[in-house]
C-alpha cells in the first residue's frame, strides 16, 4: 500500500484515527477511557491549595477531585484562582503536570493571549508567501485584544485566505470565553482536551494525507487491527537479522538492541542504526515517555558520533520533546521524553 492515508474508526467504543504511510503504521491516536482526567490541551480555572517545599512548585485543585502541579509558582498564595493548561500526560493517582501558557491550537495557527506579536513558521521560506499570511492574519487580529499573539504553522502555507481567517476567528473566540472565566472561585474544567479525530486533522499536516478514509469497519479493511497487535509485543523487528526490544518499566523504559545470527564486523552498528531509525516511531506509537535507556548491540566508541546523529534526525521528525542525555559508564544511552501520551498497552487494555 502505497501513498500516506489517515483512517477514522471507533475501536472498543472510542474514537480513533490511524495514520498510514507505505502500509507501515506511523501514528495512533485514540480517546482515553477516562474522559473526566486531565488530559493535555485541556484547560481549568484551578485554585492554588499549597506549596511543595524543595520543589519549588505548587499543588492545585482542578475540581471534581482532580489535581495539577505547577513549577516555579513562586509569589502564588493558597485560594488564589487562576486559569492553566495541562502539559503532558502523568501516571494514575498523581498531580497532572500544568502551566500557565495556554495556547489555542488550531490546523493553521496558535493564539497565544499574554504573548502579543505575530510568528510565522520558519518552515514557509517563500518571501511573498510570508507577506500574504502576514496580512491575512493582520487583519484577522484587527479586533482582539493587544495583549493576544498569533503563530501561523507551517499548514497555513498556500492554504486560501478565507479558511485561515475563519480559524483565527474561532480560536480568538474560545480564547475570549476561557480568559474571562478567571474571575470566579471555584476549581473547574473550561476547555475539554482534543478528540483523537481532531488531533489527526489538526496534526498530520506535513505532509497532508493523500486519502481520509473514515467510518465504522474501515480499520479492518485498511490492516490496522493487525498493526495494532503488534504494538502488544514488545519484540520489534529491524531490517536483516536485527531486533529491537522495548518494554517500560515502573522506573524507565528499557531498549535492547540486538543483531541476531549477523555476526558480521558491521553487524552492530547496522542493527544500531535500524533501531535509531524506528525508534521515535515505536516510542510515540506506544505511547512512552519518561527515562529511556537503550543498550545499543556493540560497536566501537568511534561509531557513537554517528548513531547519535542519526537518532536526532529521527527524533527531530518525530515531534515529540526529546533530549539525548547521554552515554553511561555501561555504554547505554539515555534519552529523556516528555509524557504526550498515555501508554497504549493501557488504552487498549
């Protein structure tokens, strides 16, 4: 199957959206089975509750039971209210990470209230292009508030005028209704996290799907549900002989990599680069973050420039906040990936 499709299915009674490229599975959204937990995107008028000492942050109640934490809140007092968004997924029974830089995503643009000034994505290089969204969305702004700032991402590039003023238009319009809930005291929930089927068309922009395949049956008729098993296993195989294990942990998430029957002198560094390669996409699949360490099949310290080098190219496509710590006295390497997602293995429990 050639050509990148998005495919749009309800699996086990939630929605869900598959991204296709090549017949392989590049990217899994679905709707988590608790709707009323803090997810990423959504935002609350929270009520600060009280400090953690050492850690320079501050505990939050979100309402109905649901709390977050704040870092660096300094000069914040207990009953204070203010509005956040929640920054990345936690694990069961602790506080959701927040912040409070919201931000109003859409497929074109991003409003930012409190961080005035217009970007435009550096991806869109064509000069005349830039000066047509720059226009397109001065004039858009024409009637907000000062304070409020505007990102155009690279989706918008050759995108007609209508549809990226229209966007503006609706985000500014949320906007406004969740800055003025700020006012009252009392914890709640303003704006719901992104649907999975929203994410998809919000996200997959780059490049845009060659086909939308959506409604009841399609996952079957397209090979997902079989894509999906595999994502169960934590066995990985690479090209040649070489495979790749990856199973988390309560502490980390454990990578071994290993060559097989290739005994080859450049067997290592072929099964290494293979999994530098895939490894970003099997991380976001499964929906993983936190501490990886990966043990790499051995190669020579000479090689370490070059594999690192690949895997930031993979992780710079991959979207997802990842920064490479380093190499361990063992010879492991250790990366540390932010919490976008729920792990898969407990969303399809």
């Amino acid at each position: 199957m050639k050509g990148r499709i998005a495919v749009i299915d309800r699996f086990r009674g939630r929605m869900a959206a598959a991204l296709i490229a090549d017949g392989q599975l590049e990217d899994f959204l679905i709707d988590p089975v608790d709707v009323l937990a803090p997810h990423p995107g959504a935002i609350y008028r929270a009520i600060a509750d009280r400090p953690i000492k050492g850690q320079n942050g501050l505990m939050l109640k979100l309402g109905d039971g649901q709390t977050g934490f704040l870092r660096q809140a300094k000069g914040v007092q207990p009953g204070q209210g203010m509005l956040v968004q929640v920054a990345s997924q936690t694990e069961p029974g602790k506080a959701a990470p927040v912040t409070t830089r919201l931000l109003f995503k859409g497929r074109y643009a991003i409003v930012t209230p409190e961080a005035r000034g217009l970007n435009i994505a550096r991806s869109i290089r064509d000069d005349e292009e830039r000066v047509r969204l720059a226009d397109i969305a001065t004039e858009a702004m024409a009637g907000a508030d000062e304070g409020i700032g505007l990102i155009l991402r690279t989706a918008a590039a050759g995108t007609d005028e209508s549809a990226i003023a229209g966007e503006i238009a609706e985000l500014l319009e949320i906007c406004s209704g969740v800055m003025t809930a700020v006012g009252d005291y009392n914890p709640v929930l303003l704006l719901a996290a992104p649907s999975a089927d929203y994410l998809a068309w919000r996200d997959w922009t780059n490049p845009d799907p060659e086909q939308v395949f959506e409604g009841e049956g399609t996952f079957a008729d397209h090979g997902v549900l079989e894509m999906l098993d595999a994502l169960s296993s934590p066995l990985v195989q690479l090209t040649g002989q070489a495979s790749m294990f990856i199973e988390p942990t309560r502490a980390l998430v454990a990578v071994d990599v290993n060559t097989g029957a290739d005994f080859s002198l450049a067997a290592g560094l072929k099964a290494n680069l293979a999994a530098a390669r895939d490894l970003p996409r099997q991380l976001r699949l499964r929906g993983l973050g936190g501490q990886i360490t990966v043990d790499f099949a051995p190669m020579g310290k000479k090689d370490r420039k070059t594999l690192e080098q690949v895997l930031k190219r993979a992780l710079k496509s991959d979207g997802v906040e990842t920064i490479v710590v380093g190499w361990t006295p063992l010879g492991h390497l250790e990366l540390q990936r932010k919490r976008e997602r729920l792990p898969m293995a407990e969303l399809l429990a």
